[in-house]
C-alpha cells in the first residue's frame, strides 16, 4: 500500500510553506481546487495534517533535536518536512499505526530523491514512536511560540490571557457567514444553508451565523447561498470592524486596502443603492479577486480600482463619509488560521509595518469629510500597530474616538476602551484591533 493521498498532499503544501516561503492558506485553496475529487473528509484531513505541523513546528523540531545527531536546520528540506510530518502524528493523533506513519514518511523521503537517507528517517522516527521520557520544554516552545514572542506578548496582555489565547489557538473556530441581509433575511440564508446539508447556530451578531458539516453537506462553496451571492464568510471580529463603523444609508465609503473585499461587500449592503463604495487595492490580480467577490454577491453599488494607499490621491480629499483602513500587519491575530506567522514574524517586521501604517492612515485621514468617519483596524495585537497609531490618529491628526460604548456586543466588550477594541484570538473570533474616529467638521 503506497502513501495515501492526503498525507502526499499535505507534504508537499508543509514543504512549499515551510522551504518556499508559501502562504498556508492560499496552497490549501489552491490544493483542493486542483483535486476536485477530494471528499470533505480528504480535505479535512490534508488541512490537519498542515495546520497540526505548522502549530507545532518549534516544538517538533526540539523533539526531532532530542533524537537526531544532526540539527534540524542541517538537514534536507524535504527530509526535514517528512520528520515534522511523521513527529506531529506519532506525538499528536492516534487514530493512524506508529509502523504505517514510519512507512510513509520513509516512502515520502525516498520518492524526493534521498534514498540513502531513508534509514535515518525510519532511525528517528521509530526512537519516537517509543520514547516516553521527553524533555521538559519552555512553555512558549509547548505552546508553538518563538521565546521573544511569547515573551513579548505576555508583557503586554499577561500570562493568564497568553495562555487562554495559545489553548484557543489548539482548537478549530467555526466558520462564519455573514449574511447580505439586504438581499435575503437570515432566517430565509438559515433555511436554505439547513436544505444544503449544513447545520446553523446562531452568533452574537445578528447578520452571522456559525456553521458546521453536516454528513451529507453541499460543498460550501456549490450552496445556494454562497453561489447566489447572499453571504459572505467572514470572521465576527472582521463583520463587528465595520457594523462598529456604522456606515448609514446614502453615505459615501472609501475602502483603502480592501482585498478579498468582505468589508466592501458588508459596506456596500448597509449604504444601499443610495450610497456608494470605492474599492480599492494595490496590485491588479487583488482587484480582479474583488471584482469576482464584488460581482458574484450582486452588489452594482460597488467599484472596485487599482490604487496605491500609499500614493496621495488629490481627487479623493474630503470626499467620503467612511474611509475603511483595514491596514497591513503582523497578522498575528489570525496565526490560528495561518499558523506560518507564528515562526516568520521578526520584531524588525512589526516595526516597519507599524511605520507603513502611519504613512498610509496619512493619506487616510485626508480623504474623510468634515463630520466623517475613519475605522482604522488590524488583525494584530501589537502595540506600536495598533494604539500608538490611533493614539497618532487624535494628537496629530486630529480626529476624535467615536465612543463604541453599548454598541459592542457583551462577549467583545471586556476589551473596549472608548473607541478601541482589542481582542485577542479566541473560541468566539480572530485576535484583532478596531478604532472608529470622527473628523472634526
């Protein structure tokens, strides 16, 4: 019996992460729309097998150290991506034989063209498969965190919210759909997802609900809903940046660094045929995925431009109601879904971003109109890109926090200051930073 499908796929998506500095989650996206054949369980499994490995990738390579006369960072690229393979499940699943994982992850070594280094794959791997007396870790190595980040976020949060995030981090969020409820009512979305094999929970917000598969669900992406361009997947914390904003019916948004577009999308379904919402993004295959997003919801009070957030347009000042700034960052918010982040991201990163950030709110904060709004938002949790840049928004820009007091949902409102939310990864949502300011008219 050869290797099995999934575990070859998800080899060579760890190998094009991990050695090729690919994104996880766009080589899933790409994985499966090659291999339409995949069953839900397939996927599943492939998605496991890349996620549980990335998560665990600093601990696994201690372990891999424990048991292996080379380093890891000597060692083969594909050899190296076959050991943390084999260590994830031998160290973290159950349900697979240690001798099948041991098999396979010397087959995958030898079909990547290192046949004389099969036998210290096989070498390694069967010392784990028996070994009980590992060595006691850091706590930030056991949590899947580089010791500077760990470090640094616990002086900012505390150990105990540290650690609540890391144990939310092991487990799966529900995906999400917020609904266009301008074009279909909840409970009409909740009826036809049902139908299609999918099983709703209601979330506290309103146009959202939480899904999970049934056994015999549509693929999420051929429901009648999805394909009819009623809903949207997208994070709650993503969905409350802009029902926070609260663009009104009529108004005129800007939306800065807009792709895949879901804030667009949901801007676009509050302001209605009144209003209007410019969609912006910097290279052209971004604007081309919000132009397919933009056209499959239905949405034609939306267009979608190539632009530089960085490049000051004079024809945009003073302009709009709400300027959307959703702005690059560190992302380590959203490491439960790229879990990559964890182990590429660099202190001197967080500092350029955070500067990238200023030069672009600059521009930002020309284009909103005397009594408009500004929502400066991130999925980070750093200081220097998130409060010290909205602290810059009031003293040199000028603007004034609109107060978010009683609009914030109870589970989100332990983490609002004034006009700042700051969540962390959880059960409920992504880590992730929303401020929403006036301009002084």
């Amino acid at each position: 019996m050869g290797i099995t499908k999934t575990e070859k796929l998800a080899f060579d998506i760890l190998y094009a992460v991990s050695e090729a500095g690919g994104k996880s989650h766009l080589q899933l996206t790409d994985t499966f729309a090659g291999h339409p054949e995949l069953t839900a369980i397939d996927r599943a499994a492939v998605t496991n097998f890349v996620h549980g490995t990335l998560e665990k990738q600093i601990l696994l390579d201690l372990r891999i150290e424990e048991l292996s006369n080379l380093p890891v960072r000597k060692m083969k690229p594909k050899v190296r991506c076959a050991l943390r393979l084999g260590f994830y499940q031998l160290l973290f699943l159950d349900r697979v034989p240690a001798s099948r994982i041991i098999r396979d992850c010397v087959e995958l070594t030898r079909k990547s063209g290192y046949e004389g280094l099969t036998g210290f794959v096989n070498g390694v791997l069967r010392k784990a498969s028996v070994k009980t007396d590992w060595k006691a870790v850091p706590e930030a190595a056991a949590a899947g965190f580089p010791a500077w980040l760990w470090d640094r976020l616990v002086q900012e949060y505390g150990i105990c919210a540290v650690r609540e995030m890391a144990a939310s981090l092991g487990s799966r969020n529900p995906l999400t759909l917020r609904i266009n409820v301008s074009r279909m009512a909840p409970e009409e979305a909740k009826r036809l997802l049902e139908e299609d094999g999918w099983i709703c929970e209601p979330t506290v917000l309103a146009e959202a609900v939480s899904l999970r598969r049934g056994e015999a669900a549509v693929p999420l992406e051929r429901t009648r809903l999805l394909s009819g361009g009623f809903a949207v997947p997208q994070d709650l914390s993503s969905i409350l940046a802009v029902r926070l904003a609260a663009p009104a019916r009529g108004d005129k948004v800007l939306d800065l660094c807009a792709a895949p577009g879901g804030k667009s999308i949901h801007a676009a379904d509050l302001v209605g045929k009144e209003g209007y919402v410019l969609s912006c993004d910097l290279t052209e295959k971004k604007v081309r995925l919000l132009e397919e997003n933009i056209r499959r919801n239905g949405f034609d009070n939306i267009c979608a431009r190539q632009a530089d957030a960085l490049v000051f347009d004079r024809e945009k000042v003073g302009a709009y109601d709400l300027v959307i700034a959703d702005l690059p960052c560190s992302g380590l918010g959203v490491i439960g879904r790229k879990p990559e982040i964890r182990f590429r991201v660099t202190e001197e990163e967080i500092r350029s971003l955070a500067a990238l950030q200023r030069d672009i709110l600059q521009q930002a904060a020309a284009y909103v109109k005397p009594g408009g709004k500004l929502l400066f938002s991130t999925c980070t949790m750093t200081r220097e890109e998130n409060q010290e840049n909205a602290a810059w928004l009031k003293e040199k820009a000028g603007f004034e926090p609109v107060s978010l007091e009683g609009a914030v949902p109870e589970p989100f409102a332990g983490a609002l200051q004034e006009n700042c939310l700051q969540l962390l990864p959880s059960g409920l949502s992504d880590g992730f930073f929303i401020s929403v300011w006036r301009k002084p008219r």
